[in-house]
C-alpha cells in the first residue's frame, strides 16, 4: 500500500465462528504514521477483523507483526504494552467512575509519574469538555462525550497504533465533525490508526488509505481519493 516501511502488516487474517467464516484472508499493511480505513455494511466483519487483530476471537494469521514484534504471539491483554490501543464500538466506558478515573485506568500499565500526569494533561487538551465534567461519572455523559472519553482513555497508554471501531456510531453530524478533527490530528502527531467505520465519508476524509470489506474478504482497496469516486463502493453498500 505504501513505500514506508509498514508499523504494522497483517497477512492471511481470518476469523470463523463456529463453521461460519466472518473474516476470510485479509492482508493489509499499515505504514508509521499512516491512517487506514477498514469500510463496508452492517455484518460485513469490520469488528471481527480488529476483534483479530487482538486476538479476543479465535482467528488464524500466516503474519502479524507490529514493528520488530510478532504480534500473533502476543496475549490480547498485554497489546497495550506493545502499544497497541483500541477504542471499542459502543465505547465501554466505566459508567460508575469518573471521567478522570476512566482515562486513569487507561494508564493502568504505566507507572503514576510525571509524564502519565501529563498524558492526562494532553487528554483534557484534546477534549477540553473532559477537563470541565473531569469529576462528573461517566454515565451521566452523552453518546458523543462517551465517546470522546474512549477515545481519550485508549491515547493514556501512549499508542504508537490505535485501532478505533465505529466512533461515530450514533453521533451528530458536529460531533462526527469533531471526532474527524481528533483523527486528523493525532494523525499529524504522527500515531499510525485503523479506523473501521460504516460512515465511509468520514473514513475517506481521516484515512489516506481504504479497504472495502464484503462479506468477510477484501472487494476492493487503494487510496481513499480513488474509493470515494469509485461507483463500486456504493455498489457493494447499498447491494445494487
Ligand atoms: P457491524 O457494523 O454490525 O458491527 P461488522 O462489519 O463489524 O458489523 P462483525 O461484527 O465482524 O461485522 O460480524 C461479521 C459476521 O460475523 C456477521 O455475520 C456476524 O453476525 C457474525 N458474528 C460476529 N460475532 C459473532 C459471534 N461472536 N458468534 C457468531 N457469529 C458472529
């Protein structure tokens, strides 16, 4: 996909459950720095495939390195040790803890010291309205807060990839907006992102990279300026 050399390269990934195959032989290359886009209907194994990824479903791989690591041999609860963050769809925030202790556990691998204090710090600088409700429990946040809180909670850890399922499931037209701008920001920083969506326009403008999945496999993939005037991409959507 790209000439830089790839953070993290997915090769062969496939998922079933039972005898019903949700993913089937996916490859793909994410480069240091890169936004990819994972896009395509309800059912298609957008979740199954980041699911995979971090091995909470049985799935088999023929490579999956992140770097120097091979991350087919990594635990699915020590990812965020090889820097891998995810943000869930539905967002799984701690509804009974503050919005302060929900970006804290975020940190929970790391040690409590000056520079967790100011990843904190950045999180509220990328969500100043997390700074204001910092004491308020999280449950009592709206869907587009909550998600801001996933997201924020997710960049603690201080991930050098962040795989983001959904984000703008069930938001505003603004707060997409807004979660478009946290992407295209923390893509300039320079954190490399899976982003598997439904709302191809939002994926198009954050990713620079796209794969259209159909049925568990790869219909089509290339840059996000070629899919978004490609008439197959409605095509397989919409079924037509
Ligand atoms: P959505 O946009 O609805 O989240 P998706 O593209 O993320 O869809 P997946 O959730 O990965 O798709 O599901 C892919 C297929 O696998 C679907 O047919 C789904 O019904 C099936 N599936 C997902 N999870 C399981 C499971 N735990 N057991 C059995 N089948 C499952």
């Amino acid at each position: 996909m790209n000439e830089a050399p790839a953070a993290l390269s997915v090769r062969n990934l496939s998922v079933h459950y039972g005898g019903v195959y949700a993913v089937r032989d996916i490859s793909f290359d994410v480069a240091a720095g890169e936004a990819v886009g994972v896009i395509g209907a309800n059912g298609a194994g957008k979740t199954s495939t980041l699911k995979a990824l971090l091995g909470l479903v049985p799935r088999t791989v023929g490579g999956l390195r992140f770097g120097d690591t091979d991350l087919a041999k990594v635990k699915a609860h020590d990812m965020v040790r090889h820097g891998i963050g995810y943000v869930p769809e539905g967002r799984h925030v701690f509804v009974g803890l503050s919005v302060e202790k929900n970006l804290l556990l975020g940190a929970y691998c790391r040690p409590w010291n000056k520079a967790t204090r100011s990843r904190l710090d950045e999180a509220y600088d990328l969500f100043p309205m997390l700074r204001d409700m910092r004491g308020r429990l999280a449950g009592a946040l709206s869907g587009g807060q909550q998600q801001m809180l996933a997201i924020g909670r997710a960049l603690m850890s201080r991930p050098r990839l962040l795989l983001l399922d959904e984000p703008s499931m069930g938001l505003s037209p603004k707060l997409v907006e807004d979660i478009l701008a946290v992407l295209q920001r923390l893509h300039r920083e320079g954190l490399s992102t899976v982003l598997v969506e439904q709302n191809a326009k939002l994926t198009f403008e954050a990713a620079s990279q796209c794969l259209v999945v159909e049925n568990g496999a790869v219909a089509l993939s290339g840059t996000s300026q070629e899919l978004q005037h490609d008439p197959r991409v409605r095509k397989i959507y919409l079924g037509l």
